[in-house]
C-alpha cells in the first residue's frame, strides 16, 4: 500500500528491497549508519550522501542523528520517497533560474514560515515576512514590485509560487543574495509589525487588481515614508 501510494511500481518495489537486503549484512532488519549510507548512494547517488541531507531526514522521521541509527524496511522507503520529492523541487528551483543549493535552502525558509502546514503557506504569511526581513536589501519601491508578484498568486502559496517571488526578489538584490536568504529563513513572525500591516494592505490591493493597476493611494503612501 505505501508504495503504491508514493507513486512506485512493483520493480521499484523489488529493486528497493532488494537493496535493504544487500546492505542489510548482518540481516538484522534494520540498516545502521554505514549500512544506510551505502544503500542511499547506490539508488540515489552520491551527491545525497552529505551529512546534513542525512541528518534532515533523520530529524523529520523523529531519528535523534546524534543517537545510534537503525532504519527498517518501511522506514526506508519513507527516505527514499523524501529524497523523491526534494529532486522533484530541486527541478522546480533549476525551471525559475536557482541551482539545488539554493532551491534546498529556500525550500527549508518556506517550510520555516508556517511549520505546522502541509503543502502551502498563506500569502499573507510570505508577505509579512518578505516585509520585514528584505529592508537592508532592497528599496521600498523595489518591494512594491516584490509583492505585486506575490499579489498574483492564490491565497494559499505553494512553492512553486514561492521560488517565482523569491526570483523577483533576487534580481533587486544588489548584494550578496545568500546573506538576504540568510535573513528570510531566519526571520520570526510579528503580527504586531506595523511592516506587517502595511504590507497585507499593499498584498490586498495588488490582488485586487492583477495587473500592473494602480495600488490602494494609502498604502502605497504608507510604505514609501
């Protein structure tokens, strides 16, 4: 049932278990460290083998990395399936212009905006942040163009929608845009910020119209003081 439902035919299935069983030398069940490491490198190659990708994944399973490691054959394919997805994001990330170093730590900034949610981030959320954290990079008038990007997109933003904003964003940076990253994933909610305030009603009125239309006088107004 679980590899059906992560999209894998019954070869996958096979070639799969047929790598836990080649690693598994002591046919114990479960692959340790060493064991694991081999097995990932030959069914996903060897770029995924870094630490901090493994210790990621251990942490979102509930595995302490710091702790002696044993992974079953369910648990395994649970990784596999993780390191599926974050290939097909890395392919999004290469389709708007960023390479997989960037496309992964955009992707952890998104996750770190609404930790709780599954699959999207309210708009508003993105804005408040992108308000708050973007004002050593770049102009008030260029975050005006930053959030009428964002303004065309659904209420519910997706990361697809995230990494086209987060592009716009770039291309205003005139600095080094890995430290402007550094600053959006490592930015807190405020829903106090008057930022925050300013920057929903700037969201509102470009969604209103989604065109390049005037923005709400006010809010415009507000934001370029």
């Amino acid at each position: 049932q679980y590899v059906l439902s992560a999209g894998w035919t019954e070869r996958n299935f096979a070639e799969f278990r047929a790598a836990f069983q080649n690693f598994d030398e002591d046919m114990s069940e479960v692959l340790e460290r060493d064991e694991l490491m081999k097995a990932v490198e030959v069914l996903k190659g060897h770029y995924w083998q870094s630490q901090g990708n493994m210790d990621l994944m251990f942490m979102a399973l509930g595995i302490d990395p710091n702790k002696e490691i044993k992974v079953n054959f369910l648990m395994f394919l649970r990784m596999l399936q993780m390191l599926d997805e974050s290939e097909a994001r890395r392919q999004q990330g290469a389709l708007v212009g960023f390479g997989r170093d960037h496309t992964d730590t955009l992707y952890s900034a998104y996750q770190a905006l609404e930790p709780e949610s599954t699959g999207s981030v309210k708009r508003e959320t993105v804005e408040r942040c992108l308000t708050s954290s973007t004002s050593r990079w770049i102009s008030k008038l260029q975050l005006v163009e930053v959030l009428r990007v964002l303004g065309q997109e659904p209420p519910q933003v997706e990361f697809g929608a995230f990494l086209r904003t987060m592009k716009t964003l770039e291309g205003h940076v005139e600095g080094n845009f890995e430290e402007c990253l550094h600053d959006v994933l490592t930015w807190e909610d405020d829903k106090k910020d008057d930022a925050a305030t300013f920057g929903e009603d700037l969201v509102t009125s470009t969604t209103s119209n989604r065109s390049t239309g005037p923005l709400r006088r006010e809010s415009l107004l507000k934001l370029l003081n």
